[in-house]
C-alpha cells in the first residue's frame, strides 16, 4: 500500500511543537496540544524566529515537519490570486488559518512561497471569524479555507473544519470552499452536511499520484472520500487541476477522465475545475532553488509575471480535458483556468 499520511502518521510525524508565547494561553492551543500528547513543546518568542530562521531545508524539514503554534495578525482576509478561479463570484476571497500542507506536491507553490517546510496553525481563528462576520455585513462572501494548506488533513489535530462548519451554518451569506486531497473521511463524516460548505477534492492520475504527489492517498483512496461525500449530500466539486504536461498524457488523462466517471455519478457533484500548471515568477524562482526537479525546471513560457505551458500546450491539454468532460458534465459545470488560450 502507498504510504500516504493517515491520522496516527500524521500525529507521529509532527514530533516538535513550537509554541509561540502569544499563543501560550489560548484554548485552540490546549485543544491542539491534547492531541498530541506523546511531544513536548517548547516556547519561542516569536514564531518567525523558527518559521524563517535562515539555512533550512524545506525538502527534508517535509519529512518530518514541525508544528508551529501562533498568533496570527491582520489582514485576516485576502482576495483571491489571479492563478486562481474564481468560479463566477463577486467576493471570491482566501484566508490562511494554517500555512504549510502535511502532504509534499512537488509542483506545490509553497515551496516557492514559504521558507521552511514546517507547519504552522493559527490559533486566533476568532479573529478571522470576527473579521468575516464583519465583511458579510456589507456583502456575501466566497472563501477558500484550505488554499495554504489541506484543512481537511489537518483536522485530526486541530478540529478547525468542525468550527468553520459552525460559522457556515450562522451565516447564510457565507460560501466556504474547503481544498483538499484528503481520503480520510471520518472528520468529515461529524460536520453537519450544509449547502454552503463545498468539500473541492482535487484529484490526479496515478501515474501523477505516484510521480510528484508524495505522501497523498491513491486516486483509488480520493475516490471513495468523493463517493462518501456525495452520499452524504454534501456539496461536492471536483478539481482537476494542475494537469501537468506528462509523457503520454493525452492517453494517460483520457483514461482517467473516464475512469473518475465510470465511479463518480456527474449529476451528484457541484462542478468541476480544470487548469494547467502555473505559478508566479518569484515562487517558481525559489522553488528552483529548493527543489530543483523537471516540474521546476520544465520550459515554460512567462506571460504577465506566470510562468505556464507554451500557449500551444495549453490549448491542447485544455481541449482534451474539455471533450472528455463534456461527455459527463453540461458546459455549465465545468470551469476553466486558461489565461494564455
């Protein structure tokens, strides 16, 4: 069986703890630390001293991570990238109550963006809340709560899904998206099944799984998470994306396009996102420097500070994806990412 991360992989692994003095006191803090109680943590000061101290490793810090306690600060609520869809919405936002992800994507942003492979949680989720609470006021809002990280992951340890759930069904007017290559569906399965929390299971050909999504479950394993989902009446969407520009791929995303719907009833799901690999400029530099690989180092073309396939590439990719799913999906559930087509 793939090793991939589990609830009592994921709770072993993170074998330090740093808790940053601002953050000493808060209940989150005592709830996360009561489940992990084989660690000893130990208190810093600030948690940037530990987070962007100079000389780490990300690539190896991945193998076993450290988990990092804090107090987050404002702004609490950021919109939405231009990477990335925005499915329609007028208030399409992101908030990071967590940075960094238990699984190790090799084409993951991350390694462009932070500079440690270690994990930290934001315990003031609160603040975050009072912060949305004060937005929907003046507006409805779509919020992504799993971009920086996989929430979905993480819950075993830090129950933040469950309080996020709790919010969605005191605010109408709240729209949550929760990212995430989880299987581990038993966290899920607790929280309350309501229309406004999407569960957007990114999914991946094996042959992509086992190449570049180190530490994730199988297409297999995601699969069944979806079906459970999906039983359950939540809102599901599916995220093929990035679909990487792979050897044989056109045979390779043709038969797991098919092979996702021969198991996946079309009609069940929200919708589904489709987009090639892209990255900022300044992340795809650092991530050159930390993890030098053939996703890093592919030939892409640079347009408006992106880095992405050569337009050709794109639109080749992009077509094929859009003739197998229109055979299962009307043209109105289906997004695309495609800057440069």
């Amino acid at each position: 069986m793939r090793h991939s991360v589990n609830t009592a992989a994921l709770r072993k692994s993170f074998s330090r703890v740093y808790i940053e003095e601002a953050a000493l006191s808060h209940d989150k803090t005592a709830r996360i630390l009561s489940n992990l109680p084989d660690v000893t943590p130990v208190t810093v000061k600030d948690y940037k001293h530990v987070f962007n101290r100079p000389g780490q490793n990300a690539a190896l810090q991945k193998q076993a991570p450290a988990l990092i306690l804090a107090v987050k600060k404002p702004p609490y609520l950021y919109a939405g990238a231009p990477v990335c869809q925005s499915f329609g919405e007028a208030h399409f936002t992101y908030t990071s109550c967590a940075m960094n992800c238990p699984y190790d994507c090799e084409y993951c942003y991350l390694q462009g963006m932070y500079p440690s492979g270690d994990v930290v949680l934001y315990v003031n989720t609160e603040d975050i809340f009072a912060e949305v609470r004060r937005v929907l006021k003046e507006h409805p809002l779509y919020l992504c709560i799993s971009f920086d990280t996989d929430l979905t992951a993480l819950e075993p340890v830090t129950g933040y899904l469950k309080d996020w759930a709790g919010l969605a069904a005191e605010e109408p007017g709240l729209t949550l998206e929760v990212r995430t290559k989880c299987a581990s569906y038993d966290s899920v399965a607790v929280l309350p099944v309501l229309r406004n929390m999407i569960f957007a299971y990114t999914l991946s050909p094996d042959a992509v799984i086992r190449a570049f999504e180190h530490r994730t479950p199988s297409l297999e394993r995601r699969l069944a998470a979806v079906k459970q989902a999906i039983h359950d009446g939540r809102q599901v969407r599916l995220c093929f994306d990035p679909m990487l520009h792979i050897p044989d791929f056109a045979e390779v995303y043709g038969t797991f396009f098919d092979q996702v719907f021969s198991e996946i009833d079309a009609e069940a799901i929200r919708d589904a996102s489709v987009g090639t690999f892209r990255i900022g400029a300044d992340y795809l530099k650092r991530m050159r420097k930390v993890r030098p690989s053939e996703i890093s180092y592919y030939p892409y073309t640079l347009s408006d500070g992106v880095y992405q396939y050569s337009p050709a590439e794109n639109t080749t990719m992009l077509r094929l994806a859009r003739e197998k799913l229109l055979a299962y999906l009307p043209s109105d559930k289906l997004f695309f990412w495609e800057e440069m087509t």
